[in-house]
C-alpha cells in the first residue's frame, strides 16, 4: 500500500467522521425543543422570566425541516409553531384570548421543565410568609381570587365590597382624595383570608412572568377589567426633573430614593364610574418600565412610530379600548390614556340607573331619536357622552343606514348591531376628518353620527351635512352650555372661510341645531342628564311701516323714517337669532319634565314616526302637556300650556 493511498484512505475517514459529527450536532440542536438544561434553578422571577424568554424564543425559531418528522407530525409542529407565533403577537395588543394561550403554556414549561414545585415556588413570591409579601403581591393575589369568582368584573367587585371609591385623607395630604392605598389592601387581604392551592400559586407566578414579559407591567390585569379606563405616568415626579433636584438638594432626592415622593413611574389611575382612583400601592418600578409599557400598548393594526417629532399616537386596542400616548418632548413625561366603552351596557336604562323620572326622560330621548331630531350631546371629558350616544343608537329605526365619523373607533356600533347597515370612517395621517366626511356624502347614510366635534372642519361641515345630506345628524360637543355651544359651531364656520359674517354664521347654526343634550359629572363622580334643552329660532318679523305717507308736515315724515331706521339698525347691530328653553331638567336628585316642545319640532317629529310610535307619543304628549296643545298643534291654534313644576317656579323660556 503506497504513502498516497494510505493518505487517501485518511481522508476519507476524517470526512466520514466529521460527517457522522456534523449529523450527530445538527440532530441535537434539532432536538432543542425537547430537552432544555436549565443550569441555575435559581427560582425567583427574574431568573424564570430569562428562562421563559429563551425557551419561546427556541420554540419559535427552530427549524422544523431539520429534525426528520413524518408529513402529518411536521403539519402540527409547524400549527402549534404559528398558534404561539401569532399569540405571542396579538397578546401585546390586549387580545385576552392570545394572552389565555400564551400564559397557558409559560404555565406548562414552568410546571414541567423548570421544575416548579409547592416546595420552591415561594422563592419567587413568599405565599407561605404574609408579612413578607408586597402590597402588589396581595393585590395581585386577591384580584386572582376574584377573578376566579365575578371575572372581568373583579376589581368593581372589590371596590364596591370595600367601598374603596370614596373621597379619603391620606397622610401627608391636607384634602380628600380618591385614592386605594397599601393599607387598604393589606387590611383586605388580612379580612379575606384567602387558601391557594399550588395551581393558583403557579397562576399567580406566571401572570407576573408574563406582565414584565409581554404584558403591561402592573396593569396588565387592571386594564382588562370591565371599568371606564386607567392612565399611567400621569402624576409623580420627572425623571427629569429628579435629576435637576440632585443638583441642589439631596435631602429630597433621599425621600425620593426612599419613595417617600412619588415618582412619574408610581402614577397608576384607574376610572372607575366617573371618578379618577390613584392606586397608590402599584408602581411601574421604574421610568424604564412605564416607557416600555407606553412603547407598546398603542403599537395594535400599525399605527406608525411615536417619535420626538411625532410626539402622541391615537389609537385603538383590539378589544376596541381608545389609547392615547404622549411622551417627551411633546409632554414632560411618557404617559398614556385607555379609554374602555362597554357595549354591552350602553343603554338608556343603564344610564338613568331608576332614578326618580328617569322613565319619563328616557321617553323623552327616544322620541327625539325616533322624530329624527338633529341633536348634540354637550359635557366635560369623562362624563358620559359616548355611552349616552351609544343608548340612543339603539332606537334609530333599522330602516335607516348610519354613517360614523370618529377620531379613533369607539362606539363600535356593528358589534352591537351586526345586523344593520353601519359604516365608520377615521381620520388617519393621510385623510382628515373633512375628506371622511365628504366621503360619507357619496354612501347612501341616512343618519351622520359624529363622535367628536373637535375641530373646525368638521363643525363646519356637520352643519352642512344636517341642512342637506342626511335625515338627521347626532354628534357630540365638548360645550358648557347652549350658548357657548351656538358660540362654538359659528367661530369654527367663520375660521374655515366659510362665512364672513358672525350674524349669518349663527344664523346657520340655530336652523339646524333641534335639541341639546347637557351631560354634568359631579365632584364626587356621578353623571347625570343635567338638561335637555330645545333651539328656537326667531322668526324674522316686518316691522317697518308706511305711515310716513299720512302724515302732512315734514316734521312729521322725519319721525317715521327715523322709527324706521331705528328698527333697522337695531337688526343690523342686535339682532336675536335664537331662544332656548329647557324641555328636561334635574332638579334635587329628580328628573323633571318642564316646557313643551315648539310646535315646528312636535309637528315633524309626528311626520317621522311611524303608527305605534305616534301613538305611544301622542300620549305622552297628552300626560306632560295636556291634550290642549296636541289639539292645538294639529290645528295650528296657538297652544296654551302651563309649565309643571311641581311646586317650584317655572324657569322663563329664555334663558
């Protein structure tokens, strides 16, 4: 055998060998997904979210080619593979479907992987030793149990048992609050007393794995609650300004440190039935975790990038939560807003909630509804216009196709009626709200609902949509009252350049506008129906005369032209475009029905009705207004009609 040969043969073997090692390697990274060596079973969260992290990063990347499975076992790798995918995707847009899922199997790798056991488990969370756990770890625990009894409707369950939604002091504060402290939640938790098997303990353990993880840090279980919205990074102090104090005075960047002086990260609220809570005992921990949380629950259908330059994104989640975003430099810290709207519970009845003449307001809004009635709902932020809206929708008449323009999609309309024709535009980047509701001309809508009048444009052209485009138009306005709601919509036609005169601006506006719907949130967070409130226009009179002619001196000629002018200027300089009165008031915790409605309005709302809906109104009319003024209205005699108001003074019918 020659030297060449024995080389050859050398060869061969090395390469059959590395061969046989590249095989063996390839095999064993293939097999990642079945076998993992977890080298410190150090069982704190930390070390299980790191864990966590690694392991559905393997599970997603793993090459499934690779490994050799048969046809139908590669078919169910690679759905189980694309399920986690998408889970893992849609959870951090507030799916809570894809977050079941995903928490799910954190639970089965933790279980039966990482070796999780009743004996090590407190590691993590002291379950077993009371005095050791944090104010969040027995939030965190009784929301859990809860949760497991009332679901989604947990935390209004706790609030309500414990009566945490009043007005308190807490020290250090020289007035009331609305606040839920640790106190408060280490008491409840001492009351309830609650046993954990270690299957909760477990749930309890993933559920803070998966919040750092892919969820939204401390309000992660908050924020699905069925409650009015939570906002964070809204109180406390800046990072920026910390670092300007540790400049010139230490001693109050100790109490800082010590979190004695809340921090921008520390601010968590909840709007809980129109009142702001602070829940003092949850924190985001630090400036970096609320700019994570911010980064990302606005992130759902690719909104675009929220940037220094681009300083708020508004958006939608996708179980339809508005969100709003806002970080430096447009704001001072990076803070967000999510508004929830329950479509479930968006009714009149629920609304009014049996209050003394709540029945007979409740009529009353349908019939205007039903009497095609161009009406705006006026209010504060947070008082309740969207879900009045909301309740109205549902006694429009399915014969009639409604067109929605919104800034972000919150009513949501065709989840509670998906049976009927309903279409909602938004505003984007590319297409203002004026394009979209030009667009709204051109599709067959015979109701224009308008979530948020909120900008000139769009004032401008609800006008023109209520004279000519549509049977009728709801809308909603931030106005404080009826006036400075006429005020409103005038100035915003004269900004765009559609008019140049202030008296035929207005003019416009009192045509169109029927009836006001004023929506008031107290102090101490109720909402309620403050007035309905009926615009009547003016009549335009003739009061100039002739009588110049009869009279035989110049003298005398002089002095009628002058009462004639007289009466022109006064048109000209002080013209009264409008009355007002109020159709409903609430008056000492009741509902009271006041003045009748205008004759134009009765007679065409009777036109829009249809046979049952005329005759339940007819009586309506009667039972408030006496059977006189429909008999007059039908007759065109001027009606006569006593204001009830039980016992007090009527109000004069202008305001």
């Amino acid at each position: 055998m020659t030297i060449t040969n024995i080389l050859l043969i050398l060869v061969v073997i090395g390469i059959a060998g590395y061969a046989v090692y590249y095989s063996i390697k390839k095999k064993k990274n293939a097999k990642v997904e079945e076998t993992v060596n977890v080298d410190d079973k150090t069982y704190t969260i930390e070390k299980m979210i790191e864990f966590v992290k690694r392991r559905l990063d393997e599970i997603t990347k793993i090459n499934l080619y690779d490994i050799g499975l048969s046809e139908e076992e590669l078919k169910r790798r690679k759905n189980k593979k694309y399920e986690l995918k998408k889970a893992l995707k849609g959870c951090t847009y507030g799916d809570v479907n894809d977050k079941k899922y995903v928490k799910e199997l954190i639970f089965d790798l933790l279980e039966k992987e990482y070796g999780v056991t009743e004996t090590n488990i407190s590691k993590s969370i002291p379950f077993d030793i009371p005095s050791l756990l944090t104010s969040q770890d027995k939030f965190d625990i009784l929301i859990y149990a809860y949760k497991k009894e009332f679901g989604y409707e947990a935390l209004t369950e706790l609030i309500k048992k414990y009566d945490l939604a009043e007005l308190k002091y807490v020290e250090g504060e020289t007035k009331p609050s609305y606040v839920i402290t640790g106190d408060e939640i280490e008491e409840i938790y001492e009351k309830e007393n609650i046993a954990l098997t270690f299957s909760d303990k477990l749930a309890i353990v993933v559920q803070r794995i998966y919040q750092k993880y892919k969820g939204y840090s401390s309000i992660d279980e908050v924020r699905d609650m069925n409650i009015d919205g939570i906002s964070g990074g809204v109180s406390g102090l800046p990072e920026s300004f910390l670092s300007q104090v540790a400049q010139t005075d230490g001693d109050y960047l100790r109490q800082v440190s010590e979190h004695r002086v809340p921090r921008a990260c520390d601010s968590i609220w909840i709007f809980f039935q129109g009142k702001s809570i602070r829940l003092a005992f949850l924190s985001f921990g630090t400036e970096a975790e609320l700019k994570r949380v911010c980064q990302n629950i606005y992130k759902y259908n690719n909104p675009g990038q929220l940037s220094d330059t681009n300083g708020y994104k508004i958006n939608e989640m996708k179980d339809g939560s508005r969100v709003v975003v806002v970080r430096p430099s447009f704001s001072e810290t990076w803070a967000f807003f999510v508004r929830k709207f329950d479509v479930k519970r968006s009714t009149l009845e629920q609304w009014f909630k049996g209050e003394p003449g709540s029945d007979d307001s409740i009529e009353l809004l349908k019939y205007l509804v039903k009497g095609a009635r161009i009406i705006s709902i006026t209010g504060e932020q947070g008082c309740g216009k969207t879900t009045m809206l909301m309740g109205m929708i549902e006694n429009i008449y399915e014969t009639m196709n409604i067109r929605v323009q919104e800034t972000a999609f919150e009513l949501h309309l065709r989840k509670i009626y998906p049976t009927r024709n309903i279409l909602t535009f938004r505003e984007t980047e590319t297409i203002s709200g004026q394009e979209g509701l030009d667009v709204q001309k051109k599709t067959d809508g015979s109701v224009n609902i308008i979530g948020e009048v909120a900008t000139d444009p769009v004032a401008a052209w609800m006008i023109q949509a209520a004279q000519v485009a549509s049977k009728f138009t709801l809308f909603t306005h931030h106005a404080k009252t009826f006036p400075n709601l006429v005020t409103a919509l005038r100035n915003s036609m004269l900004r765009i350049g559609q008019f140049n005169n202030e008296k035929t601006a207005e003019e416009q506006v009192v045509q169109v506008l029927n009836f006001d719907i004023h929506l008031t949130k107290d102090f101490r967070g109720k909402r309620y129906v403050e007035r309905i409130t009926e615009c009547i226009p003016v009549e335009e009179k003739n009061e100039y005369t002739f009588e110049h002619r009869n009279e035989k001196t110049l003298e005398g000629k002089f002095d009628k032209f002058f009462d004639n002018a007289t009466h022109y200027f006064e048109k000209i300089t002080d013209k009264k475009l409008y009355t007002y009165r109020n159709i409903l008031e609430y008056v000492d915790g009741e509902y009271i029905i006041t003045n009748p409605i205008t004759e134009t309005n009765l007679k065409e709302m009777r036109l829009n009705m249809d046979d049952t809906d005329l005759e339940s109104f007819d009586k309506f009319v009667d039972k408030h207004w006496g059977n006189s003024f429909k008999q007059a209205v039908l007759t065109n005699a001027a009606p006569v009609v006593e204001t009830k108001r039980r016992g007090r003074k009527p109000k004069k019918e202008t305001e």
